[in-house]
C-alpha cells in the first residue's frame, strides 16, 4: 500500500499492538488445540499477545500457512497479517552444498542462482524470510559454525553475501517467488574465544572493523530486508544490547534501516551474560539498542507494558520498531496479498523440479576440492576393479547440519548414482564400518537415531571391506564427519575423522596403498593420516541431495573438480586459529631460508596450514608464468593492468581459478601478507594458453588506517597473480600521493 496509507492504518493501531508486532511466536501457538501453560504462562503471554503477535519462526508448508495466516488476520483488530520465517540455509527441500562448499565454488553467480532457487522453493511452501545468508568471518575451525559460513576472506566472503541477498530477494520482495533475506550474526560471532560457540568475542575495533563488518556491509548495502543480532559479547556489551554496534555501526554508519531480530532467546540471555539485572532490563536495553524483534525469549510482551506504564521505555520507542516491523510487510506485499507465493500447486510442481536438482548436482560439482592426486589415481580407470568402501558409500544423511527442511529420502547416494554411471565397471560395494562408534554422543536432534551395530556386525563388516580391498586394484574410501557434527553448538577439541573410520583407513591402507578418500565433513579437518597414506583426497563437504551423483561424475572424470579452499585446512588443531592473511611479524620464519633460531615458529610443526586458502587441484595440471605490470607507477585516479599467462599443460580439458593477491609493503599500520583482491576462472583445453589480466586501481588498495578513516596510503605494493595463497612470485608497483 501507499506509504501514506501504511502510516494512518499505523496511527490507528493501539499502543498494545504496536507492541505486539515485536513478538515472534510460533506457528503451533495458532493450532486449536494449543494451550497456554507451562513456561509461556510464566513469562506473562496471554492468548492476546498472541493474537497480537507480529511473526512467526519455524512453520512450513503452503496449506498450513494460508490457513493460519487466515485465522489470524480475521481475529485481529486490525487484520494484519504475520510475516513467516524459517532458517533455510543451504536450500529448501532441494538441498545444495552447505554455504562453506559454496565459498569452494569462487563463483557468486552460482551462489546466487542456488539463493535464487531457495527462495522460489521456500515462498511456494508459504514463506517470506530465511534467517541467510550468515556471512561471519571463520578463523577457526573448532567451532562448527564454519560450516554455515563461506569461509576465512574477507572479499570472498562480501562477494558471496552480497550474491545471496540478491539471490533470495531479487529486485523487490513483494515478488511471489522471492524471500527478505536476513543476514546475521551481527556482529563478530566467528570471533567466539577458543572456538566455543556463544562464548566471549575479543578483537580490536580495527580487526572488527576491517574484516569482519565489510562482508555484513556488503549485505547490507545489497538492500538485506533484516539484520540478526550475534549472542557474543563484543566490546564487553552483548550484541543484543549493545547500542554502540547496533545504533552507531548498524544504523548509522552502514545505513540500515530494515527491521533488526534478536538471534534465538539472545535477548533473555542478557541477563546470563551478566549485561542486564533482570529480563525487563535486559528488554529495555534491547529496546534503545533498537532491536525490533525479540525472537523467542517472550521478554518483550512479558516486560513491554510494565516498561511503558513507569514510563522506563518512551512510547516512541515500540513506535520506532513496530514502524519497521509494518513497513517490512508492506515491503514483502503482505497487505496487498497476506498469502503471496503460497500456493500448492506451485510447490509441488517447482520442490525438487528437474531444473533445481541438475542446479543443486552442479554447485557440489563445482565445490568438490581435489586435495592430493598422486599419480593421477583419480579420475577412476575403467580398467581397474573397485571396491566403493566407507560408511558414506551408500548414505543419505549428507544435507548437512542445518537442511532439516530437506529429506534424506530424496538424496542420491554414492552407490545409487554408481549402480547407474559406473555400470561397465567392476565395483564391489562394503560399509566398512559404521559412522561413529557407539561412545560418539550426539546432541540435540532427539528424533534423529542412527542405525546400531552389534561388535560382531562391525567385525564382519571390517572383515568384508578388507576382503574387497585385498582384491581390488583401486579403493574408493568414502568417510568424514557425522552431518550433526557440525552446525551449531558443535563445538569440538579434536577435528579429525571420527576413530572408528581412521581405523578403517589405516586398516585398509595396509592392504591396499590405491585409496582415493572422497571426505565430508562441515569444517576443515586435521587430516595428516589421510595426507601421508592416500593417494587422492577429494574434499566434498556436504553436498546435498545430488551429492552422490556429483561425486560420480566426478569419480569417474566426466566433470573435473575445481573447487578451491575458502578455508585453510590447518596442519593440527593447536595452530588455530591460522588464515592466509596474517601481519607479518618483526620476525618473520622463511622455511627453509633462514636459520635463525629466534623467529615466529613452532618447534614442532609449521607456521602453514596443510592446505592453504586457495588451494585446490584438478585432472591437468597449470603454469602460470610472465607475471607482469603495465607500469610500475600508478597516480590516484590511474590503474595498474596486472598480467600473467596460463597454459593448460596436461592432456584434457580444465579449470584453473587465478587469484589477485595484494600486500601494501608498508602502511600506518601494518598490513596482511595477502589479500585476495580478485579471481577469474579459466577453462583451457589441453595445451591451450591464454593471458589473463587484472585491474589494480586505488580502491582495492584501501584499509582502515592509522587515524580510523578508510584509504590508501601512497607507498609500494606486491602483486601476485596465482593458484592458491600459496604463490609467491610477485612484481612491485608504487602508488604516489594525490
Ligand atoms: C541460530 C540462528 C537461527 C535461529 C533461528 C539460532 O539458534 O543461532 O542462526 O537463525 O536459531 O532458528
């Protein structure tokens, strides 16, 4: 509706509803048989704040919204209609690789096109808002949230948030195919000290403001419909209170002025962390930081009409965040069409179409990370006799942590996709052993159960794996993580492949030395075993429902992988965290080079992660060479081009993804070794060369300097152009003052 007509049906709600739309309920409050007991009723909601509610988390599915959305509005005095929201993270029913394989793919518009499905999923079913993209920056992979993230780059990161948005919300929200993104965890939440989700975040106003804002900044700017509030402390102050980040950063500096949602019971949880005496308090200092909607802690109805009646909280004030709240339905076209995408037919002809599958088996395609392919062992032989082994050869839980709106029943297995694409190949198929052994707790998934085996059923299936082994010529070894080991409040001290599966490698790899690891899992693992004694390593993270489909035609070579790491995968857990782009040090260790005992190193392992960002292989192989400038002096205003050649050197087609590094060699303050500041794909046939040129101009060589404002800084700069963060040869420009 018009602005001005949103505005006199504003003015003519009472004080009461206004508030009301700063409560998010859930979608079984509006089910007849619901009563208000337990819990609810001691925090103070009435069927009224129900029926005043603004929002609502955690229903799906067309029929079941409509009819809500129905009984709500007519029981309401205004008839206003609720907003829908879910967490659809890595798809809806058709479920695509987790956001960090995403980050692997280093390609936005493919990101975006996923988004772009998701949302005309999730808004056929009824939707209107997923809590996505998350675009918090990882260092470290203890916590098991890296999974939901695109990994450790700050440019790659923003590149990908900003794709997102896009991708789900497309030119305007009141699309029927379309949902507001919400992009959280604002701000910091990867920061969590010693990697324990919800725990403390320490980092400096300049490596908060430098890395870790942009990517939200980006989001922002992409025209983002919410914000979510972090449950970390920065600064000392809770996100959810913290009126410096919220008021200061968010709105005034970034511009934002869409609605602000706490993350889940964050703003209760105030009082836990010691910010506020009590749930009022905690509410009232939500409330001035500006956030809209309290996401299910139930403070603000329970606490809202006290606040206002002593007068603690200014009726301007639930004013201000109910504005937001009636312009975001406005916004989505809620007034105009409460029911909007909502449409079964819809649903059921685009949920898990022809088009959103070949979608979703082309970006885990596209993520796949070929780690180590000694003697060209991939992609598999025809020649040869296989055994497929591992608790991942024929298993359907690999949506990841967050797909609960996906069903494993719909996912295409290893084993499925090999019984049809690799029919003319002589494979035998063995489990080899469970997943996790029985002393593995899982947590907080308490309809999920995992199939049970008897010791002697483990036994026989080694026995049975080492068999196939012995007679085969090559093993494919599918093995990783459990999928709920990763995702939230999945925290771990050890990041390695569950035990009873490293037995099974080092049991194999005693019969048979041809292993090829296909490997899953939602965050880097340390994975030296795999490093020493496979021969090939093929990172898949989790790669959804086209997974095994994706995995077989790259088995078998009909696509090539050529992914790239978004995240470092550290040598050991105790270098975390570690991340391409680090300062230098006064006293900086060159391997190798120097033999100076007093430098910045470890005595018993490397300053390097195993695989660095960047990093990735294919079935050819690449040189890049004649790195050159197009001039060594560059005046404000001007750019640089930066050059180099690639040539395909193997026999079949490939591609190479080439990365821009910069490192300002001196500034007000110092600067990272390397930034990623651009990347082109490149697919060469065999032998084929091309020159691949990148522009250098001012902006990109902009930080946060000495004296807080955001520039350059006239001085020299390397350039390097190359395969992963790894590379080394670099020219020199200089920048002259303006
Ligand atoms: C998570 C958020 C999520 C929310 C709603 C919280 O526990 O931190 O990322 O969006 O729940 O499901």
């Amino acid at each position: 509706m018009e602005i001005g007509e949103l505005k006199k049906l504003f003015d003519d709600m009472t004080i009461e509803e206004k508030a009301g739309q700063l409560f998010q309920t859930v979608g079984a409050m509006y089910d007849d048989e619901v009563v208000i007991s337990g819990p609810m009723q001691e925090m103070g909601i009435t069927e009224k704040d129900i029926q005043l509610a603004g929002t609502v988390l955690g229903t799906m599915g067309a029929e079941k919204i409509k009819r809500i959305q129905k009984k709500y509005m007519e029981a309401h005095p205004h008839h206003i209609p609720l907003v829908f929201m879910l967490d659809i993270i890595n798809g809806y029913k058709t479920v695509y690789p987790i956001p960090l394989a995403q980050g692997a793919t280093f390609q936005p518009d493919l990101v975006k096109e996923c988004a772009a499905m998701a949302a005309k999923e999730g808004a056929a079913d009824g939707l209107h808002i997923t809590f996505s993209p998350m675009v918090d920056l990882v260092r470290d992979a203890r916590w098991g949230r890296v999974m939901e993230s695109t990994g450790e780059d700050v440019y790659l990161n923003g590149l990908y948030a900003r794709a997102m948005v896009e991708g789900y919300q497309g030119a305007d929200i009141s699309g029927g195919e379309k949902l507001g993104a919400c992009v959280k965890h604002f701000a910091g939440y990867g920061g969590a000290e010693a990697g324990r989700d919800y725990n403390t975040v320490e980092v400096s106003e300049r490596t908060f403001r430098d890395f870790y804002l942009p990517a939200y900044k980006e989001a922002v700017e992409a025209g983002s419909a919410l914000v979510m509030t972090s449950f970390n402390t920065i600064n000392g102050i809770p996100a959810s209170v913290n009126k410096w980040l919220m008021r200061d950063i968010l709105r005034e500096e970034m511009g934002f002025d869409g609605v602000l949602i706490s993350d889940f019971g964050a703003i209760g949880e105030c009082v836990n962390h010691g910010a506020a005496e009590d749930r009022a308090d905690a509410t009232k200092k939500a409330l001035e930081a500006g956030v809209d909607i309290d996401m299910m802690s139930g403070t603000y109805p329970e606490n809202i009409p006290a606040l206002l009646k002593d007068k603690s909280i200014s009726v301007e004030l639930i004013e201000e965040c109910a504005w937001r709240i009636m312009k975001l339905k406005n916004d989505l076209g809620l007034f105009e069409n409460p029911y909007k995408g909502a449409d079964e037919i819809k649903a059921k002809a685009c949920i898990l179409s022809e088009a959103h599958r070949e979608l979703a088996q082309k970006t885990a395609e596209n993520s796949f990370v070929l780690l180590k392919n000694k003697d060209n062992i991939l992609p598999l032989d025809k020649k040869k006799k296989i055994a497929m082994i591992g608790p991942y050869i024929d298993r359907r839980y690999m949506l990841g942590g967050w797909s609960f709106t996906g069903n494993p029943e719909d996912v295409i297995t290893i084993k499925n996709a090999a019984e049809e694409k690799l029919a003319d190949y002589e494979i035998v198929y063995a489990q080899g052993c469970p997943i996790l052994s029985e002393d593995v707790k899982l947590e907080g998934f308490a309809n999920y159960t995992e199939e049970k085996f008897s010791q002697e059923d483990c036994e026989k299936m080694k026995e049975e794996a080492l068999r196939a082994a012995k007679e085969a010529d090559v093993v494919v070894l599918a093995i990783g993580e459990h999928f709920l080991q990763s995702g939230e409040a999945t925290s771990k001290g050890i990041i390695e492949i569950p035990k009873i599966q490293q037995e099974l490698f080092e049991a194999l790899s005693e019969v048979n030395s041809e292993i090829a690891v296909v490997l899953f899992n939602g965050r880097p693992l340390d994975i030296r075993i795999l490093e020493e004694r496979a021969k090939a390593i093929l990172e898949v993270w989790m790669p959804g429902t086209m997974g095994g489909a994706a995995i077989v035609e790259v088995l078998r070579g009909a696509v090539s992988p050529a992914g790239k790491l978004p995240m470092s995968f550290r040598y050991c857990v105790s270098q975390v965290p570690v991340h391409y782009d680090e300062f230098p040090t006064g006293r900086r260790h060159h391997p190798g080079k120097d033999k100076d005992r007093y430098v910045s190193k470890y005595l018993d392992m490397p300053n390097k992660p195993l695989y660095s960002f960047g990093y990735g292989l294919t079935y050819t192989q690449f040189e890049i060479s004649d790195l050159e400038l197009s001039k060594t002096v560059m005046k404000p205003g001007e750019s640089v081009t930066v050059s180099v050649k690639v040539k395909n050197t193997g026999d079949r087609e490939g591609t190479e993804t080439l990365q821009l590094y910069i490192h300002d060699i001196a500034g007000s303050v110092v600067r990272p070794v390397k930034q990623l500041k651009g990347f082109e794909r490149v697919i060469l046939n065999a032998g084929e060369e091309k020159e691949v040129c990148f522009t250098v101009d001012e902006k990109m060589l902009r930080f946060l300097r000495a004296d807080n404002t955001f520039g350059s800084e006239p001085g020299k700069f390397e350039v390097f152009i190359g395969n992963s963060s790894e590379v080394e040869e670099c020219k020199v420009f200089e920048l002259l003052k303006g």
